[in-house]
C-alpha cells in the first residue's frame, strides 16, 4: 500500500510540472538563435535560419534530462517573420513533446537612429507523459498522457547594435481537473534578454548579454552572463563564448559555467558547448554537452530596414 501510495504521490508532482508548458531551453539562445527565447526575433536577417539542437544533462547520472529541439525561422514579408520549434525532452520515466508556433511584426521607430519595436506572439502545445510499467508496487499503473497548451507575448527594442526584449511565457493559468489539493494554477514566466554588439574592427565583434528569468508561481528567478567574441574567416566567421549562470539569490555561488565555440562556414553551422556544474551534484556527473547544427539560407534583403540586422555577422 505504502508503495501505491508513492506512485500515487509521483503522477501528482509530474502533474503540477506537466502543464508548465515550458520549453527546455538551456542556454540555447547562445548558438546565433536568439529566437528560441523571444519569438520577436522571427523574421530579422535575410533569410531562413534552422537550428537542430541536442542537449545531454549530467552525463554519468542514470535517466538525466536529454532534449533534442529543432527551430526554424524566417521572414514571411517586408515586415513580418514567422517560426516553429518542435522538441522532445525526456528525464527518467518522464517525457515531454511539444511544438511552438510564433508570428512577429517589425516597426521602425526612427531611420535616422536605427531605432525599431517589434512584437511577438506565440502558441505552443504539449504533450506531457509518464511512463509507470517500471513501477515497483506489483500494481499495474496505467501511464499518463496530459495534453496543455498556452501563449506567450514578445516585446522586442532595438537601438542600432543594442537589442533587449521582454517576454510573458505562459499567459493563461493553469486549467485543474484533478489532484487540485496544494497544486499551483500560475504559470507565468517573465524573462529579459538583452544584449549589445561592439565592433572591435572590421573582422571582430564583442558581443556581452544577459538573461534574466523570473517565475511568478514561486517567485524563484535566475540569470544568465554571457560574452561572445566572433572573428570573421573566408565565407563565414568562427566564435568563443562563456556563460556563467546562478541563482539570484545565490549571487557569485554559479550553478554552472559553460565555454562554447562555433564555426558558420557558407550556408553551414556548427557550435559545442561543455557546462560544469559547480553544486553537489558535481562529483556525481561529468558535466552536461550541447551541439548544434544549422543552415542558414539568404533570400533578398527586405524593403525595410526594420528587419536588417545591426551587425556584422
């Protein structure tokens, strides 16, 4: 009985995350596709940009989270971007599939000082599933399948090589239907990324942001530092970078810090990244890995310089 009541217990926890409508990110955002945070970059550049991502988690820890995401975005008009990010994420006997549509509008606010507004909006659908035929009660426990869906809003500000923009993820609440004792109907996430692009010469660029992540349920939050030096090479560019990320209210106590390289070569792309975590669960994993790989394809630059890019690369 003790056993079937654990069970019982664990489908409840899984319920509560399952509705998150939460799309695994890490630090993806670092591999050139700002987009897989705020759908208000969809459409900005000259063409078509696709990213398939794969991130393993704690490697040497059984059953650690392992996500696989493929994003793709491009422009749609002179002043308008669209993408999708499909993702599967799996952690132990949980998993979780989904999709996010997103549309964006771009304004230019002032030619004279390359100053623009774009907004973006976004519907994303998941499927969120545990998988209970391991379970050790002797009980057969039928698995659970939960489908959620939900929006989120994108506010994005450029001012020549500065860029920051503001997201609401998740904007309805939580719909209850079961297990509702202690279960939280808030889901809303605001986050701010921001970033500037110094051009150090005609063949380099410096790029710091930051990451700021805010959960209204809890009021938990975390941040992400970031440094990116890009070099240019024949056809393309070759970049380093460095993100260090913490919780705020454990300041200059990192959770993780992650060197990253990539190349783009012609229409090809390729990144790596190799994060240490610094808490206890360091001795016990060697460490987490994220690829990318990416095809980026130019059409004809837009009519309106609301979705040019302000930056060499």
């Amino acid at each position: 009985m003790k056993n079937i009541v654990t069970v019982l217990l664990l489908l409840v926890v899984m319920r509560v995350s399952s509705q998150e409508v939460d799309l695994p990110q890490y630090i993806n955002h670092m591999a050139d596709n700002p987009f897989i945070i705020s759908p208000a970059y969809a459409g900005i550049g000259a063409g078509l940009q696709i990213r398939l991502n794969g991130v393993s988690q704690w490697l040497g820890v059984k059953d650690a989270p392992d996500t696989q995401s493929l994003t793709v975005e491009a422009r749609l008009a002179e002043r308008f971007g669209g993408g999708i990010t499909l993702f599967n994420d799996e952690n132990g006997f949980t998993s979780q599939k989904g999709a996010r549509l997103s549309l964006a509008s771009h304004l230019t606010l002032s030619d004279l000082y390359d100053s623009f507004l774009s907004l973006g909006l976004s519907y994303s659908f998941i499927q969120f599933g545990i998988d209970t035929e391991q379970n050790n009660t002797g009980q057969v426990v039928p698995n659970r399948v939960l489908n959620s869906s939900n929006f989120d809003i994108s506010l994005l500000y450029r001012f020549g090589r500065f860029a920051i923009s503001g997201n609401l993820v998740n904007l309805l609440d939580k719909k209850i239907d079961d297990f509702a004792t202690g279960e939280p109907t808030v889901l809303r996430r605001y986050s701010v990324y921001s970033n500037y692009n110094f051009r150090i010469n005609r063949n380099t660029e410096f790029e710091p942001s930051a990451f700021f992540e805010y959960f209204e349920s809890d009021g938990r939050s975390r941040t992400d530092l970031n440094v990116k030096l890009r070099r240019r090479i024949r056809d393309g560019y070759v970049w380093g970078g460095l993100s260090y990320t913490f919780l705020n209210d454990q300041f200059f106590q990192p959770n993780a810090l992650a060197p990253l390289f990539g190349i783009k070569k012609n229409k090809l792309y390729l990144s790596y990244g190799f994060s240490i975590t610094t808490n206890e669960i360091l001795g016990f994993n060697s460490g987490t890995h994220m690829i990318t790989l990416g095809f980026d394809y130019d059409q004809r630059p837009s009519l309106a310089r609301c979705t040019r890019k302000m930056m060499m690369f």
